[in-house]
C-alpha cells in the first residue's frame, strides 16, 4: 500500500509540475523613477500607424523627425520603424507583459511630418495634431477605446471608429466620409464640409456640418446630428436611432 501511495504523490507532483510550466507567466514592468529621451533617425513617412497607450503629437512642416518621451525602464521597447511609407509605432514582446507604472507616467512621441496621408491608432492611446495637418487626402482611422483630435485642412477626408474610440476634428474639407462602428463617436460639427456622408452603425454618435449635402444612415442605437447651410439631405435608419438637425 505504501508503494502504491508513493506511486501516487510522486504522479500527482509530475501533473502539478507539468501544470506550471504550462501557465503562462506575466512579467510586471514597474515604473522607473526616471524619464529618457531618445531621437530616432526616421525619414521617408508619409503616414502614422501607432499601436498601444501611447501620446503621439504630430507636427507639419519641412522636415521628418521622431522622438520618444518614455520611462527608462521602457524606452528600448518602444519600436518605431518605416516600412511602406508607414511610420509604425509599438511596444516590442508586448505579450504577457504588465504594464503597472499607472497612467500619469506615460510614452510619448513627437512626430514632424512633410506631408501625411493617413493616421491609424490601435488600442487606448492619443493622437494629437493640435497645430493642424494639411493634404490632398487623408485618411483617419480608430481601432479599439483611443481617440484622435486636431484641426484639418484637406480635400477629402475619410474617418472610420471601430470600437468604444473618438474622432474630434475642426478646420475644413471638401468631402468627409465617415463611419462609425460600435460605440465610439466622430465629433465633427467644427469641420466644415461642402458634402457628408455620414454611416453609424450601433450606439455611436456622428457630428457633421456641411454647406450642400448630406447623406446619413443609422443602423441601431446611434445618433447623427448635422450643422451646416445644407439643404441636400437623405437619411434612412434601422433601429431606434436618428438623424437631426443640431
């Protein structure tokens, strides 16, 4: 009997063992007491794809530059790399790490820009061109709860959120094609169009203003609220959302 428990606890310690090795294990990154700066040699972007909690703020002007803000702790997993024309920012090994230095120590980057076509986010993070961005066309674009905002100066502008994330844009375009998917908001009364077409598809919200036209569809909850000198407009809905005048 007693071999036969020995048997036992020895099997029962192999699945135990067996079980740990199997768990994965996260690594807890604390925050550093200290800050680094670093200046990284980027050139040839002409858009901005930024994955993670990051700041990013977006400058316009004549030349190209990047630098990171971040804890010191951080700093060199902080990845930004141009592949495509795309400048790409992101956390190195993200997974199974736990990031718990708390959300007043944060990871900026400054990006200068000659010309931009496109501004992607991923995640939780900010994007701010508060000095304003000026192009042919651009292309904006929330993925998850993070929020873009800044003033506009462009032909035609394409805006999608997908998820709990923002928009918030002023200045003008000619055109703005806006989409929004979940239950983030695009918040656009401040940016003056010629025309807008405007789709919400669940609890989301949508702000628009144009001079001419206005073509608005809601499927769901959400809202679309319009401003503006325009008499064009078509609406349909699907839900118990709405379409009105501000």
């Amino acid at each position: 009997m007693r071999s036969l428990n020995n048997l036992l606890l020895a099997a029962g310690l192999t699945m135990a063992t067996s079980a740990t090795i199997a768990t994965p294990i996260k690594t807890a990154l604390n925050y550093s007491n200290s800050y680094s700066t670093e200046d990284r040699h980027l050139t040839g972007f002409n858009a901005v794809s930024v994955s993670g909690s990051f700041d990013v703020y977006i400058t316009q002007g004549s030349t190209e530059s990047v630098k990171v803000d971040a804890p010191s702790n951080v700093i060199d997993r902080i990845i930004t790399e141009v592949k495509g024309g795309v400048l790409n920012i992101y956390i190195k090994n993200n997974n199974g790490i736990n990031w718990s230095w708390g959300k007043n120590n944060k990871m900026i980057v400054y990006v200068s820009i000659k010309n931009v076509n496109a501004v992607s986010l991923s995640g939780s993070g900010d994007v701010f061109f508060k000095d304003g961005l000026k192009a042919t066309s651009l292309k904006l674009k929330v993925v998850g709860s993070g929020d873009i905002s800044g003033k506009l100066d462009v032909k035609d502008l394409e805006s999608s959120v997908s998820g709990s994330g923002d928009i918030t844009v002023s200045g003008r375009a000619e055109t703005s094609n806006v989409s929004v998917i979940g239950s983030g908001d695009f918040t656009g009364q401040s940016l003056a169009t010629t025309n807008t077409s405007v789709r919400v598809a669940g609890s989301g919200d949508a702000r628009v203003n144009a001079a001419e036209k206005i073509d608005a569809s809601v499927t769901g909850s959400g809202d679309i609220h319009y401003t503006g000198a325009a008499r064009n407009i078509s609406s349909s809905k699907a839900g118990s959302g709405s379409v009105s005048r501000m």
